[in-house]
C-alpha cells in the first residue's frame, strides 16, 4: 500500500491558539485545555493534530480494500450479538491501519513541530468531537474515556506508530459495540489528537469539584495507577466557599510510576518499534511515610481549583501534574485535562473517618456521619443493612441474603454464611487474612481489623461499606430491604467488566502480545467458572480445596475427618466441579491443593470423635493462643492419619482415569523432605502417578523449604508453588490474622524477596517449574518486575486482579526486551 498523495494539508494548533470556531476539528478535550490556556491558567504545553488529517488520510492512500477510503464517512452497521464477528472486523480494520505509512513530508513537519514543546518524550491522547452532541460536548468526554493514550519519544518512526495507534482507537472491537449501542455512527465522530509534553512528575492526581466540596486526590509519580487501581491516592476534602481543609484522608501509595528514557537508536520488541515503558518503581521511605501534598503544595493545588471554578463553573474535573522546582523556584501544577462536568460524572464523596468506636461511644450511635476506619482488604462498594453475626456455625443459616455481615472474625469453615453477603466487615484480621481471601473470592467489599465494631453496630443500620479506603460508615437513611431488591454494590472491581467483555467476545486484552510469564487463576468457589475460562489465562494455579469443600458441603471441612459418609458426599460434588473446571479449561492445567485443615478449622464445641477423625481434631475449638499456622496442619497431619488424605487421593485419580488429565496435585504446607516421601507413597498407591502427564508440585510456604529444594526435587517434587502469605508472617513473626500487624506483614521485606529470589533460583537450577500464588504480586505490583527478571515461571492471583497482574507482566517483559535490545546496540562510530 502506497500513499496517493505527498502530504496531508493540515496545520497544527498550539493549544493557546484555538479559537471556537475550530472546536470540531480539535476536539472537546483539547478545545477545553485551549480555552484554560488563554485565560492564563497552567497547562500543559501541547499541540493538536486535526481531526481532518486523520479523513484525509483515509481517503488519500492506496487501500487494498475500497472500503477503508470512506470508513469514516460509512454507515458501518454491526450485528451485536456476534461478538466473533464484531472483533474479526475490528481486528482487520486496526492491523490495516496500523499497517499504514504516513506520508514522510508531513511527519517530517510533524516532527519537527512537536520537537519545539522541548520534551524528549510526549504523550498522544484522543480528542474526540461527536456530531448531534447537544450536551455542549458532554458525550464526547464521555466517549474519550473509552480511549487509549500513548506515550512516544519525539522520534519519527516513534511519532508515525503513535498516531496510528490513536487513531485506531475508534476501531477496537469494545469501541465499535459502543458507538452502535449508543447510536453513534462513524460518521458523526471527529478525532483529533492532543500531542502534550510528557516529563516524570514529582505527583499528580486529579480535582473533582462539586458545590458541596472539592476533593483533591494525589499520588507519586504520573497518575496512570490511579487509573488502573494500583494505589489510592490521598484524598483532601476542601470547603469550596471558605477554600478550608475539611479533611484530610491518607491513601495506601506502594507504588510510582515514572516513563523509561530512552537510548537513542535502541528498538524493543524485535519489530523495530520505538516504545515508551512505563515502570513502577518502589517508593522511598520518605514518600512512604508522608503525605504526597505538603502544606504549601497542597494550597497551591486549592489555588488551582478555585482558578478552575472560576472558569468551568461549580462543577468540573481536571487531571494535574507537579513538577520540581526550578533554579530559584518553587514546584508548580499543570493541567494535563480539565472540563466541565455534571453531578453523575463526579464520583462519591468519599466519607470522613473518625475514631473506632468504644463503649463510651455509644451515645452517638444514631450520628448519620459517624463512620470508622479499617484496612481495606477487598475493593468494591456496597450499601445494605447490617446483621450482626456471633460466629457461632449453628446460627449462620438464620443470616439474612444481602446483609453487610458485621463479625468478630471469619473461619474458612464458615464460607457457608458469607456466599450470600453483601460485604463484610470483622474485628480482626488483616489483609490475608481468611476473611479478606473469601471476600476477593467472592467478588465482595471488605473491611477488616475495625475494633470494636460489633459494639457499636446493631442488625437493621444502614451501613456504606468501602472496602478501597477501609471505611464503614452509617448511612442516614434505612437501605432498602434486600430480599425486595438486591442492594447495590458499587464494586470498583475491574472483574465485572471483563467477564461482560469476555460475554461478548471483546476482550480487553486484545492489544496485549501474549507473555512469556505463565497467567494463573486461583480459586475456591464455584462461581463465574465459565466467564473465567474465557479469559487469557493460562491454567489454574491454585485450587482452594477447603473453601471448595466448604461451599459444597454447606458445613466446615473438619466434618469431612469426622464422618466418613460426609466426606464421601462432599469428594463426589468436589469431583463433578473438577470435572467441570477441567473440561472449561482444557488443556491448560489446573492445580488442585490437597486440603490443609488448620487447628483453628475445628468444632465449636467438643464432638465425639468418628473413625476417621485424627487425634489432632478432638480437642475441639483450638484455644485463643494456638496458632493455626504453627499447629498440625498439612502434609504432617497427613503423618498422622492419612484416611481423608486418601479418600483425596482416590477422588483425583479417578477423574484421571475418567479423562480429566490437565488435573494435577499440589501439597499445602510441607515441613519436611519425609513429610513429602510419605505423601509421594500414598500418591502412587492410590494409581495418580501414571504418567508423564501428571504433576506432583508443593507449596513452597515454609522457610524450611528455601534450603531444601534440591532435596525434594531429588525425591519426586515436580513443581514448587511460593506461597507469600504464609511465607511472609513465618519469616516475620507477623500474624496475617491480627490488625495490628497489619503493617509489619509486608511481603517487600527484604527478607522475603530474597527468599522468594532463592527459591525462584533454585528452582531454575534444578529444571523445574515455579510459580508464585499469594496476595504479593496482586497487592504490590512493583514485586511482578522482579519476579519476572528473575525467571518465575508463572503467577497467579485472585480473579479481580487478573488484568492489573497481566498488564504489571506485560510491562516487565517489554522492559527486559528493552534492556536486552540496548546492550545489543553498537556504540556509533565516530
């Protein structure tokens, strides 16, 4: 394909210079940044590449096809129910335009000019202007946001992909399903390009103002985790009358991110293409430990949203960015996007925290505003009556569907109660602990480790649950009663999108290349099995057998030891969901781990024992100082009495011998080499072991384990799996249950990463796969870089961190890619 003509005759618009009557051909986005600039407010500088040059390079080249000369100007018409055509039609049109050449005149010009911003890297956003669009370009804005932004060094191979790229947002399959929906044709839509200056940041954020108040949200580095949930910002709450701090909410920052500098001359991706990274990089001590905003920044940006009202009106939101000082001066705030906006494009005022309540505070218990800070442990919003719930297993069927569930604490055994919550809210635990891991299971908002909540809480209230920031506050007005109509969960969670997605054949993920690093799922339910096998992943990593069993069975795993009938009807279900689950996902493997029933997973109250029940479990409910992690648990309570274990053992091998060959076994907590030849023995025996199709892997969980790999791979083990959660509390003495260790359970200690490195060391030396399934990598994604430079063949995480983790990993391939392309270029000759 050849381009017809030697140039596009289009100018460039400097920002400042955009008058009104060239809000068509800039855009709403750019047209509002324009309008800022020439009142004097902080922009950022940029230029804008009309929207006619993208028409007029539809129509000037060479196509193949006809069709692509009049594409804009088509009445496109798609059948919406079938998802594979709609993306057999997006891909064809995107990988002909990004095909395309762009006339080398005009990007020499194009180049030249956008030199003249004096950055070495800019960024390329759409601005998009919609035709009909009544709502003085409201429903353009809206449909920007449905567009990807760009990142390019001022290079002319670098620039030329990054405006195909733009441009090819139109195009994508997602984009295409909503322009029709929304009755939007191709022909009613101007797209230009916003072509800004792109710097690393000391902090930005973004400015959302109402009449009521204005929140201020920031964080490190460029905001681009704010955008993919990677951090909550802080969040000041400003008065927009008096311009006084209301409120001043700390966010949970692990993360910054700043833009790769580039090599000259240095390619990535092996095709030639000149890319911006994008890395994560750890925070210092000293952002860690303060606010991102100091005083002085803080009223500067204040400053900036009252300049803002001042032309945009009550209600607005704007994106900013904090840059150093320069020589003899102070840091100062640009504005990367700032419009106009109505209440329903604003999001919730988040909720004032105050003290956790104690008995003395009961007396205020009827304040509409009072509210308490926890951690927040699964993201998600949801508003719904509170029952108030003692733990006790006997009671859990009397809980009312679509409650908030206010407990002390959370047993696995007790899954059975919390299926039908709408969120929860305990006591105790801490961030992996057993209530958070049932709670992202579920897909439900939690909050954990608020004392004393169950004191000043009463089933009936009217509770916001936030499980983003930690807080539950009381709601002014009675929730509606849920057995009526489900309460709305207002789930920030990026799950429900991409199973809609993966419904309708669009998936997110279609720009991604496939990654070297293996992408596993772990679950313990039953729920959304179907969507999940649909999306790009590559197995299950970790199946949870005792939430599985818990689910199943309608009671706690330790009735499965204690009555041997109860343990035969529980395998057969747990059979027919594996059963299920292989077939969803064949041939990609699935790992099941064999049960670990924990000191603290036992009755409430002594039962007599049965002929399967272990002398470990007689004993009852463990008492208040025994740790469930340090008790008798996994593979030596197998030592002990190893009947549940076969009866495991039996189940699997069976449905091997039915078929289901992608179904492989893992061991949870292994103490000891012994420990493993015992269970490899009862393995064999029970006919698992036949073939080279079948893998024996353990749970690489405890510290004794990072010394013993050569060992154990020497006995049989075929595969390791590094369990962060327990690894992180035995290496630290940090109980993952308890709140106030909440801050010592830190998974980034060095302590812990290097005996993550050795164990991913050893593995390698020794030819055998690892994999990593705790909270880690979803919880601080900065640990995914270093997993991945140091050769981890797989991770895998809960399924609403599927698209963060899968992204963190395309990130760090293409970073290692770029590394590697460096040190192969020559040095020039001179």
């Amino acid at each position: 394909m050849m381009f017809g003509s030697d140039t596009i005759d289009n100018p460039l618009y400097t920002l400042e210079c955009i008058e009104p009557a060239q809000r068509q051909i800039v855009g709403e986005t750019a047209y509002a940044l324009g309008h800022l600039a020439r009142q004097g407010l902080p922009v950022l500088p940029g230029l804008v590449i009309s929207a006619r040059s993208l028409r007029e390079f539809l129509e000037a080249y060479d196509w193949v096809e006809p069709l692509f000369a009049e594409l804009l100007n088509s009445s496109l018409h798609l059948n919406l129910e079938d998802p594979r055509q709609l993306q057999a039609i997006a891909r064809h049109i995107r990988g002909e335009l990004l095909a395309a050449e762009i006339p080398a005149t005009w990007l020499d010009r194009l180049v030249e000019e956008i030199a003249s911003l004096g950055s070495p890297t800019v960024k390329l956003s759409p601005s998009l202007h919609v035709h009909g669009d009544s709502d003085h370009g409201a429903l353009a804005l809206k449909a920007s946001s449905l567009l990807d932004s760009y990142y390019s060094p001022v290079q002319p191979e670098a620039i030329a992909r990054g405006i195909l790229q733009t441009w090819a947002e139109l195009f994508r399959a997602r984009n295409l399903f909503y322009w029709q929906r929304a009755g939007i044709g191709l022909q009613s839509l101007d797209l230009a390009i916003l072509v800004q200056s792109a710097d690393n940041a000391i902090a930005s954020g973004a400015i959302a103002a109402s009449p009521q108040q204005w929140q201020i949200e920031s964080t490190w580095g460029l905001g681009i985790a704010l955008g993919r949930d990677d951090v909550f910002g802080d969040r000041d709450l400003v008065d927009p009358e008096t311009a006084q701090i209301r409120d001043r909410q700390p966010g949970r920052h692990r993360i910054a991110y700043e833009l790769e500098p580039q090599t000259p001359g240095a390619e990535c991706n092996g095709q030639g293409k000149i890319e911006i990274v994008e890395i994560e990089r750890p925070l210092t001590d000293g952002e860690r430990d303060r606010s991102v905003l100091d005083p002085t920044q803080l009223q500067g940006a204040i400053r900036l949203s009252q300049q803002l009202r001042e032309q945009l009106g009550d209600c607005f939101l704007a994106q900013w960015l904090l840059y150093p000082a320069r020589e003899n001066g102070s840091s100062r705030f640009y504005l990367s996007q700032a419009y106009r906006a109505d209440a329903s494009q604003l999001p919730e005022a988040p909720i004032a925290a105050q003290p956790s309540p104690t008995p003395a505070d009961n007396g205020a218990a009827n304040e509409p505003t009072q509210s308490w800070q926890g951690i927040g442990a699964a993201s998600g919003r949801a508003i719904a009556p509170a029952y108030l719930w003692d733990g006790d297993r006997a009671t859990h069927d009397s809980i009312p569907p679509g409650h908030i569930l206010v407990t002390e604490a959370i047993a696995p055994e007790n899954c059975a109660a919390v299926s039908q919550a709408a969120a929860i809210v305990t006591e105790r635990g801490g961030i992996a602990s057993h209530a958070a891991i049932v709670a992202r299971e579920l897909g439900i908002p939690a909050v954990v480790g608020v004392p004393n909540i169950t004191r000043a809480i009463t089933s009936g209230e009217s509770l916001l649950v936030d499980g983003g920031s930690g807080v539950v506050s009381r709601q002014p007005h009675p929730s509606p009663d849920p057995t009526d109509d489900p309460p709305p969960n207002l789930s920030n969670s990026r799950l429900e999108s991409l199973v809609y997605a993966s419904d309708r054949g669009l998936s997110v993920f279609e720009e991604l290349v496939p990654n070297s690093t293996k992408m596993l799922v772990n679950l313990g339910y039953g729920r959304r099995v179907e969507q999940l096998a649909r999306l790009p992943v590559d197995g299950v990593g970790l199946v949870r057998s005792e939430l599985l069993a818990c689910e199943l069975s309608q009671m706690p795993s330790w009735e499965l030891s204690r009555d041997r009938a109860v343990g035969i009807e529980t395998f057969d279900k747990i059979a027919n969901y594996l059963t299920q689950l292989a077939e969803l996902f064949y041939p990609r493997p699935i790992f099941y781990r064999s049960l670990d029933l924990r000191s603290r997973q036992s009755a409430p109250k002594p039962v007599p024992a049965s002929s399967l029940s272990p002398p470990y479990l007689d004993n009852g409910a463990a008492t208040q100082g025994e740790s469930e992690t340090l008790g008798v648990h996994g593979a030596f309570s197998y030592l002990i009495d190893p009947a549940l274990f076969d009866l495991e053992l039996e189940t699997l091998a069976h449905l091997r011998q039915q078929g289901q060959r992608n179904i492989h076994l893992m061991l949870p907590f292994v103490r000891s080499v012994e420990e493993f030849v015992f269970c490899r023995r009862r393995v064999k025996r029970a006919g698992l072991d036949d073939g080279n199709d079948f893998q024996l892997w353990i749970m690489a969980e405890v510290p004794s384990s990072i010394f013993l790999v050569p060992e154990y791979v020497r006995a049989g083990v075929q595969g390791i799996s590094i369990g962060t959660n327990d690894l992180t509390q035995l290496l630290l003495a940090a109980d993952r249950e308890h709140p106030q260790m909440a801050a010592a359970f830190d998974a980034r200690h060095k302590a812990v990463k290097r005996a993550i490195y050795q164990l991913v060391s050893q593995a390698k030396q020794a030819g055998i796969p690892c994999s990593i399934c705790g909270l880690a990598p979803a919880r601080h994604p900065e640990i995914v870089d270093e997993l991945v430079r140091w050769g981890i063949d797989s991770i895998s995480v809960e399924p609403d961190a599927i698209e963060s983790t899968y992204r963190a990993i395309a990130r760090a391939e293409r970073r290692l890619a770029i590394d590697a392309a460096r040190q192969q270029v020559s040095p020039p000759q001179i």
